[in-house]
C-alpha cells in the first residue's frame, strides 16, 4: 500500500475526488484514508523543505557572521593606523614637518593592503601591516 500511495504522490501531491476514490478502491481503502494519507506525506513533505531552508539560512548567516567579523578587525587595523603617530622629518630651519599622509586601500579578498604614494604602489600583507601598529 506504502509504496503505491509513494508513487501516486511522486505523479500528484493532490488528488481529485476521481483519483482518490479510485486510489481507495485500488488499496482496498476509504477515500478518507487516501485523503488523510495524502494531507499528511504534504505536511511531511513541507517540514523537510522547511528544515532544509533551515539549514541554508543558518550556513548563510554564519558565513555573514564571520564576514563581518573579518570586516570588524580588518576596520579595527585600519583605525589602528590612522591614529598611528604620523612620522616627521626635520626641514629646514630644524622645523619639524610631518610626512604627507599615505592612503591605504586593502583588497578583500587577497586581505592585502596597497599604500599610494608618489603615485607608486606598494603592496603589504595584513601581517607586514599589523607589525607596525
């Protein structure tokens, strides 16, 4: 009976009333039975969907969790520099001038930072960074 009631399932998840009957008269069932069976592997079929969209929500919002997470530190570091001590030269007259300002540009996905400075780049890795904050 299982297997026959599976596979009418697999060809309609909803019967009309002349399948139903004649599913019931096939399983030698009333056609309320079939009618519940049919409710029921529905509701069944539904929790499993639900359960899976579940799991797909929870894997996306750890991947996100820890995204922001890195994007939080990767935030911190860059903070951390900016309010690092700006470096001074001496000029002329033993006036001391400070350095003009670095921008810093870090690539997401290679977590590299790249410094423009005299329109050259330079290149260090989040490690080479963090050694001078």
């Amino acid at each position: 009976q299982s297997a026959l009631l599976e596979e009418s399932f697999r060809e309609h998840s909803t019967l009309n009333p002349k399948q139903k009957n004649a599913l019931a008269k096939q399983l030698n069932l009333r056609p309320r039975q079939v009618e519940v069976w049919f409710q029921n592997r529905r509701a069944r079929t539904k929790l499993k969907q639900t359960e899976v969209d579940c799991e797909v929500l929870k894997r996306c919002c750890e991947n996100l969790t820890e995204e922001n997470r890195r994007l939080q530190k990767e935030l911190q570091e860059l903070r951390a520099l900016k309010a690092a001590p700006q470096p001074c030269v001496i000029g002329q007259d033993n006036y001391y001038m400070p350095l003009p300002a670095t921008t810093l540009t870090m690539c997401p996905s290679c977590e590299r930072v790249a410094t423009m400075e005299n329109s050259r780049s330079l290149q260090f890795s989040k490690s080479q960074i963090s050694q001078f904050t």
